[in-house]
C-alpha cells in the first residue's frame, strides 16, 4: 500500500477491502469480484488524479459502477 504519514489513497480502500472482505461482504455484497472491479474501475477514472475525456461507453460504466456503490451504501445505512 502507498501510505504516507497517515494519507490513504481510493487504490488502498479497494486493497483493505480485498484483504478483509469478510468485514465489507454485508455492506458491499456477495460478489467480490464485482465489487472489487468497480472500485477499479472509479479509481481508474477519478478525475482528481486522472483527468481525462472519457468515451462514452467508459463513461456508462462508470455510471454503473457508482450505482451499484450508492444502492448498496444506502442499503446497508439505512
């Protein structure tokens, strides 16, 4: 992981996460990989670090990969 005194970069959530996963799997779901490639893939995309234009399908995809991290955080939040 690329920790700097105290900094905690999105790759490095994805990296717990994965580590961890039996502590995420109620609040992210039962599809690991699932998961884990959507929080790829908005990594991949972050504008703050990767300012880029993005093709249309990419960008679909993205949409899609933060839909499903925003049902299941307000799923398990209540």
């Amino acid at each position: 992981m690329s920790v700097e005194k105290g900094h905690i970069y999105f790759d490095d959530l994805r990296k717990l996460i994965s580590k961890y996963w039996d502590c995420f799997k109620n609040m992210l779901g039962p599809d690991q990989d699932k998961a884990l490639q959507f929080l790829k893939l908005i990594n991949e995309h972050r504008a703050d670090a990767h300012a880029k234009e993005l093709p249309e399908d990419e960008f679909q995809m993205l949409r899609i990969a933060f839909k499903f991290l925003e049902v299941r955080l307000k799923q398990f939040g209540g």
